[in-house]
C-alpha cells in the first residue's frame, strides 16, 4: 500500500489520483474556511504571555520535524532561554490529557517522538491532542522563556508567532493536490504566508538542512561510540538498518553515504520493532534511528545500536 500511495501521490497513477479529486476539493473547502475563520477572529486563538514556535509540514509522512524542532530547541537552550515543549502526542494510546513527558514516559501511552524529544533535549513537554491546553499545562508547570510546537501548523486554535514550514527537497509538494488526491495537508499556496521555509536535503543555502550521523549507543550495555568509532567496528561485520520511520529511505541513504554496506529493513511508520523482526535476521550488527530505540526494552538484542544524528542548519 505505501508503494502505491507514494507512487499516486508522486505524480504516477495519474488516473487514481483523478478519480479522488472530489474528495480533496471537499477538504480544501473545509480547511480553507476553518483558517479564514480563525484569521478573521471569528473562531478563538487561545493567547498566552511567550512566543510560540511551530515546526509543521503541508505534505503527509516523514520530512523530519522531531529532529528539528530538537536542534532548535537546543539553538535556543545554547542561548541560555527556558524551552519548552509541546505536540499531539501521535500514536499515544493515553485516556487522559495532558500528559507530561519524561524520558521515562511509556511511548505507547504518549507517543514515540515525545519521549525522544525530552531525552534528546532535556526540556520540559506536555502532549495533547488539544495543543492550547498542552501549552497552558506546561506553563502551569514550567517557567518557559518559548514554547516549541513538533507539528501542529494545521492546529489553528493554538498560537503562533513564528511558523517554520519543513519540506522534503526529493519529494516536495508531490503532485500539488490536498488530501486524499495528493499528499497535501493544505494547500501549496499556504508556502507563502508561512515565516520560515527549510527544506531537507536541500541545495539552497538560505533554507536547506541535513542530517549527519554524530554516535552510536549500543542498547544492551549503554556503551556509546562517537560515529567514526562506530564506523570502524561495524566494516567487517553485516549490517541490517531496520526502522519505522515514514520515510525510511532517509535513514537507509544517510547510512550507505556512509559508507556502510548495509541491508534496509522497513517497517510500518510508527511501527514498533519487536524481537519477532530481529529474529528473522541473520546480520551481526542491527542499526536503528533513536526513534525506534525508545520503544525497544532495556535488555535489548546485544546486536541493536541506536543511531544519533546531528542536524545542520542553513548558516542564514
């Protein structure tokens, strides 16, 4: 099925995407009047006394807003400001919001990224589907000095003093249709009301990003490797990478310009590896991104070492 979306989304089966277009002129109409309405003030904006920064995309799937909004989280904490933390929570299971996030926090109750943030950045994070009450909770809590929103750009009764637009450079806009004809969350025109365009993998200086590999930690004993010590150790052995992140080919690539010779093993987006997923490989050395290793037991499979990356902004 992801081969099929990607390949109708991407500007391929043309005549699928065609067939949908009813679909997305309906949800561009109801997106279109729920933004007017809270542009106009028709409909609340909840306000509250510190800026608030939301790192969001127009297209569906991965374009790499947790890592990001992390960097910028640690852009601001290098500056000596109180940075706190806010977002949906995807894929967490919990009755009861607001939740708090610790390091500690069980990923299925408050989703895998949240948990990653807290013990990537140390800051503060509250996840709710209803981000305003996620923001007043962390304030409640917290003296913050700005609130980072991972995602939420389309969450309009939440605040806004800078919205900062992620894009993929290989996929883009894909076929330039909203939801369910193309891969788009609103429309294209929305680029130009946004204050920040940055685009991954970009060759544009003045908006493009990447990521780099910075250290390994080994999972089942803690032991953690700077990258180029990583590099070294694993050359002789077989390496399988195996994620579930929406765009898994991101990771595969990273790893391979590496240098690495590695075999990719996708999974679903979100989908959690079990021990049943490594079993079934026979390679020395299982590579997977710190998304993935928040969700994997403390005593891991002594071949499992979590990936970290850097993240490298446009000098501008």
């Amino acid at each position: 099925m992801r081969w099929l979306i990607a390949a109708m989304w991407g500007g391929r089966f043309s005549l699928l995407s065609m067939a949908l277009l009813p679909l997305s002129w309906f949800y561009q109409l109801i997106m279109c009047i729920r933004y007017a309405c809270y542009r106009c003030g028709l409909c609340r904006v909840h306000a509250f006394p510190v800026p608030v920064i939301v790192v969001g995309n127009l297209a569906v799937g991965g374009t790499g807003k947790t890592p990001l909004t992390a960097a910028i989280a640690s852009f601001y904490q290098r500056r000596g400001l109180k940075v706190g933390l806010v977002s949906r929570g995807y894929g967490g299971t919990s009755k009861v919001w607001p939740v708090s996030v610790t390091p500690d926090s069980n990923p299925s109750q408050v989703g895998d990224e949240p948990v990653m943030l807290v013990a990537e950045t140390g800051c503060p994070m509250v996840v709710d589907p209803n981000r305003p009450r996620a923001i007043r909770e962390l304030l409640r809590q917290h003296a913050c000095d700005v609130v980072i929103s991972d995602d939420g750009l389309q969450h309009y009764p939440m605040p806004r003093d800078i919205e900062l637009l992620v894009l993929d450079a290989e996929r883009g806009l894909g076929n330039g249709r909203l939801l369910p004809a193309g891969p788009l969350r609103e429309p294209a025109s929305r680029l130009a009301s946004v204050d920040v365009v940055l685009e991954r993998n970009s060759s544009d200086p003045d908006r493009g990003f990447s990521y780099q590999p910075s250290s390994a930690t080994h999972l089942a004993s803690g032991r953690q490797l700077a990258w180029s010590e990583g590099l070294a150790e694993w050359r002789p052995e077989s390496i399988v990478a195996m994620t579930g992140l929406g765009q898994p080919a991101q990771f595969f690539e990273m790893l391979r310009g590496q240098g690495l010779a590695i075999e990719a093993h996708a999974l679903g987006d979100h989908e959690t590896i079990a021990q049943s997923h490594l079993d079934r490989r026979g390679e020395q050395v299982v590579l997977v991104t710190a998304k993935d290793a928040v969700k994997l037991p403390e005593r891991a499979d002594p071949r499992v070492w979590a990936v970290a990356i850097q993240v490298a902004l446009p000098s501008s």
